[in-house]
C-alpha cells in the first residue's frame, strides 16, 4: 500500500509493539467498565472482549487511514463512559436482553464512525481550536471523577450502581454489606506498583507489570468467580449479527435506533475532540503537522468496523500515541502492529485472561482516571479570570452529575457570551486609546533599530498584535513553531495584548518552554496590566521566565541584548 512507509522499520515494531502491551490492561479494563452497568454473569467477558476487539478494529484501520502516522487509536475513558450509559439504557429498555444490548452499542458505533467520516468530508476539523481551554478542562476532570468513582465499587469487590448520584449516596450502605479484603489489596497492590515501578525503568509499561503480578497474586486466594473476568471467547471476530449468543428474534429495531443514535453522535464529537487534541500532543513531539480532517475520515473508519464486529467505540489515546512515539513510532505502520498484537491476543490467549481479577483492572482505570484529571487548572482556578473559572466549575459539575453532551454544550455557550461580553468591552476601551498614548513609553515598531547589526540575525522578534485567547491560540502556536533554527533569543512583543486568557496562557507557557528546551533564550516585552497579572499569579514569570528577562519597554530590551554574548 502506497500510504504505507518502511523508512522507519525499526521504530514503528518497537513502538507499535510497546503501544500494545500497553494498550493490553486498558482494552480490558475500559470493556469491563463499559459493561458495568448490566446485571449478567456474562458481563465482564463479554466486556473484556468488546474492549480488545475495539482496539484491535479501531487501532489498525484508523492507523490505516487516519491522519495522524503516529497516533495509536483504542477505546479511552470518556468514550468508554458514553458507551457505559448506553449499555445501561439497552439493558434497562430490552428488560435483560443480551442481544439487544451488543446490537445497541454495534450501532451506535456505527454512528459514531459514520457521523466521524461526514465531519471529515465537511471539514469540521478546524473548528476543534475554538473549544476553550476551561470547557476541556473541566469535561476532562468531570471525566476522571467518574471514572474512580465508579471503580471505587469493583476495588472492594462490589457492583458500582450506574448513576453517580447512586455511587455516592448508596456508598455507606453497601459497605455495610460487607466487601472483599483480597479484592482490595489486590487493587492497592495494583495502584502501588502503576505508581513505583516507573521509579525503578520506565522500559517496561508497569500497567502490564501491574495486571501480570496481581493476577498470579490472586491465584493463592481464594477469589469467587463474580471477583473475576471469566473465560473470553478465542478466534476471529465475528460481526454482530453473526456473533455467539446473539439473536436477531423479537429486536425492537426502532427501540434500538432511538437508544443508540443520540449517544453515537455524542461518541463522535467527544471522540473527535480526544482524537484531534492527541493529534496536537503526537505533533508537539514528533515536530509534525497532522491532517485533522483525514485524522476524523480514519477514525470514522475505524469506530465503524469496530461497531460492526461489536467492539468499544474509542478515540486517538493520548498515552499510548506518547509511549509509541517515545519507543520510536513514526509512522502509519505503528499503530497497524499496535493491533496485530492485540489481534494475536485475542486468537490465543484469551484463556488466560479469565483469571483477571475485576479488582486488579478497577485499580489500573483509577489510575488512568487520576491522570485524566486537570490539576493544573483546578490549581490555578483561582488565578485565571473569574469567567474562566466559573466555565470550568459549571462543566464539571454538570460532566459528573448530569451528563457529558449537556456539559460541552452549556460550556461552550457560556464561554461564547462571555467572550462577546470582553470583545464588547475591548471593542468600547479602544475608544480612549489615542488618550493612553501618552503612557506608552514605546514608539510602534520602529524603537527595534536601535538592536545591533551584528547580532540581528540571532535574534527572533514575535509581535502580538491582539488578545491571547482560544480563538487566536491556534495561528499563535503556529507562528511560534515557524521560530527560524539559528535564533538565539526569540523576544515577545506584548503591547498590544490587552487580553489573555486561560487557553492563552497556557499556549503561551508551552510555546515557551518548547524554545528554552532548544537552547533559545525567551525575552518579553509586556504593557498592558492584565497580561502581566496572569503571568504573575501563574508564576510563569519567574519560574519559567525570569524576571529580569521581562522589559516595560523595548528600549531596556535592547540595552540588555548588548550585555548579552551572542
């Protein structure tokens, strides 16, 4: 296949390779997590192997015709949560029929896939810069609390209700109930050692380490068979009108369209902006520009041969697509052994996923729960605008107790009245700005010739011309990326910046140690109060650029560039 390259053989075996046993825990946990909800001895098998034929359908044929050479593709927290839902719902409406359940979720993968490739062909890509940082951060938060929330239930061996509401107030009486001390300390051990074992090597993934050591673990206690897995079928995938227990008798053919098409649109827009964000990661590492719109076409691609042999939706997962390039992945081939991996496991070992305890796998996704959590923007909550800060508490709250759909959306419309609110209010400032001229200790552009002939071409000068915020950051990050090779200081120019944002900042931080890691050394030049305050109270002034690297105008800049031994 001509899409397909061999110059980076090497990497992409080892990369790929390494992504699967990566990727191994998480199929498993996420399938186990997605069938949570449903009140059958088969759940937890038939969940393991709906999240490793995700992975495997999803991982090859969205490497094979996505956009991204090296992003690694499979079911992720947030999909699997949407999909959690949905099984519960089926569950609920077909009265505890199984076949029902498996076609409801291979048909809202379906449309996931197939809303995907429509975002693709009507190039909606783009549109993914203008979500806000605090929408993200918040969704992705209320994400993480969800997924330890209800892996709290299966870490002392018990059944996690199906609405958070319920996993928070039905907690001290089920407890009561009694729970399973070697459920617990296998899923301690297994947190333990996701969290030592990388201080010892990070060559080998300690969520595999984690899930080997804790299962021959178990095999001295005595578990019941409810405490784990359960045999999983071996052989070829079959789709899911041909699959083993499934019957195409008595379906409520309407019931099912109705039950799965709302949540495979939501599947499709939460899994495109997971996707495309990775994208941006797999980018910023591999020094690379991915086709966002081609990216969408493979994973719509991808969710929809998945769906049809009844596999987990999924999305680009940031820390497997990190863990391949890191192993020396670059290209499309990658992820296509990624999956043949996967693919070899399930033809042959299936067997001996049956002795997993639920508890051990709880443990691994409270750990990806952990990491899903934004710290960094919960800890600066309340250092960034006040709107900003009421964006990200609203879509968390609403993520966590309301659902995830109705969360993006109101925190996208909050963020766009806001937004109108300061472009009003910058709009209606610029009334006066010809009396603030008077306190501009700067001339416009012309104040840079006083810079030295002889060190002109070492130096980078970036003009910000407007407000940082996540409309702009996009072409700002662009811009930054274009810093030519043989520049040694790279100076930003911030007097016109009146606004900066938390999406702003951010890119701005980023951009800025991407360059000091390359040896630049970042000048700035900053104005206007509100800037200089956010950049303060995040403490990326001092701590990522000193304070005696920042100037009140470019005329002290220029003074300090002839101290300078360039």
């Amino acid at each position: 296949m001509a899409f397909i390259t061999t110059n980076n053989i090497k990497g992409d075996i080892f990369g790929g390779l390494t992504a699967g046993i990566v990727a191994l825990p998480l199929a498993l946990a996420f399938g186990i997590q997605a069938f949570g909800g449903i009140d059958s001895p088969s759940a937890s098998s038939l969940g393991a192997l709906a999240g490793l034929i995700g992975a495997t359908m999803l991982g090859f044929f969205a490497a094979m015709f996505g956009g991204t050479p090296s992003q690694i593709s499979g079911p992720t927290g947030p999909m699997t949560v949407i999909t959690a839902s949905l099984v519960s719902a089926a569950w609920s409406m077909s009265s505890g029929n199984i076949s029902t359940v498996l076609i409801s979720m291979s048909m809202a993968g379906l449309f996931c896939g197939l809303f995907q490739v429509l975002f693709g062909i009507i190039k909606i890509g783009k549109y993914v810069r203008y979500i806000p940082y605090p929408v993200l951060s918040g969704f992705m938060s209320g994400i993480g609390i969800i997924i330890i929330l209800q892996q709290i239930y299966p870490l002392i061996g018990l059944k996690s209700p199906v609405l958070v509401v319920d996993m928070v107030a039905k907690f001290p009486s089920m407890i009561m109930n009694g729970i399973s001390f070697s459920a617990l300390v296998l899923g301690i051990g297994t947190i333990v050692i996701i969290q030592v074992f990388p201080l010892l090597t990070k060559k080998i993934p300690s969520t595999l380490v984690a899930l080997v050591v804790m299962t021959i673990v178990s095999l001295f206690f005595d578990m019941d068979d409810k405490l784990v897995i359960g045999a999983i079928p071996s052989g070829l995938p079959m789709p899911f009108f041909a699959k083993e227990g499934v019957s195409l008798a008595g379906i409520d053919w309407l019931s099912v369209l109705k039950t799965s098409i709302i949540p495979g649109l939501t599947l499709a827009g939460l899994g495109s902006i997971d996707t495309l964000l990775t994208s941006v990661v797999a980018d910023n590492i591999t020094k690379t520009k991915h086709n966002s719109n081609q990216e969408l076409i493979g994973q719509g691609i991808g969710n929809m041969v998945a769906g049809f042999f009844c596999g987990l939706a999924g999305a680009g997962a940031t820390m497997r697509t990190v863990v391949n390039v890191k192993s020396g992945g670059r290209t499309k081939l990658s992820g296509m052994i990624h999956s043949l991996l996967l693919l070899s496991i399930l033809l042959g070992l299936g067997s001996l996923v049956k002795y997993v305890p639920l508890s051990v796998l709880a443990g691994i996704l409270i750990t990806v729960g952990w990491g899903i959590i934004d710290f960094k923007g919960l800890k600066d909550l309340f250092k960034i605008p006040v709107s900003d800060a009421f964006v990200l508490v609203v879509v968390l709250v609403v993520t966590v107790f309301v659902d995830l759909l109705t969360a993006v959306g109101l925190g996208m419309i909050i963020a766009c009245v806001l937004f109108m609110k300061r472009a009003g209010d910058l709009v209606e400032g610029s009334y006066s700005s010809q009396e603030l001229q008077h306190f501009d200790k700067e001339s416009p552009w012309s104040d840079e010739k006083g810079i030295p002939e002889n060190i002109k071409h070492k130096i980078y000068i970036q003009r910000l011309n407007g407000p940082i915020f996540f409309g702009s950051i996009t072409r700002f990050q662009e811009v930054m990326h274009d810093v030519p090779k043989e520049a040694k200081v790279v100076i930003i120019r911030m007097r016109l910046v009146s606004f900066m944002d938390q999406s702003g900042l951010y890119a701005m931080e980023t951009a800025i140690k991407d360059l000091q890691e390359t040896g630049v050394k970042v000048l700035m030049t900053i104005i206007q109060p509100q800037p200089m305050y956010m950049l303060k109270e995040t403490n990326l002034i001092p701590d990522v650029v000193p304070e005696e690297n920042t100037f009140k105008n470019f005329e002290e800049c220029t003074e300090y560039l002839k101290t300078l031994n360039l």
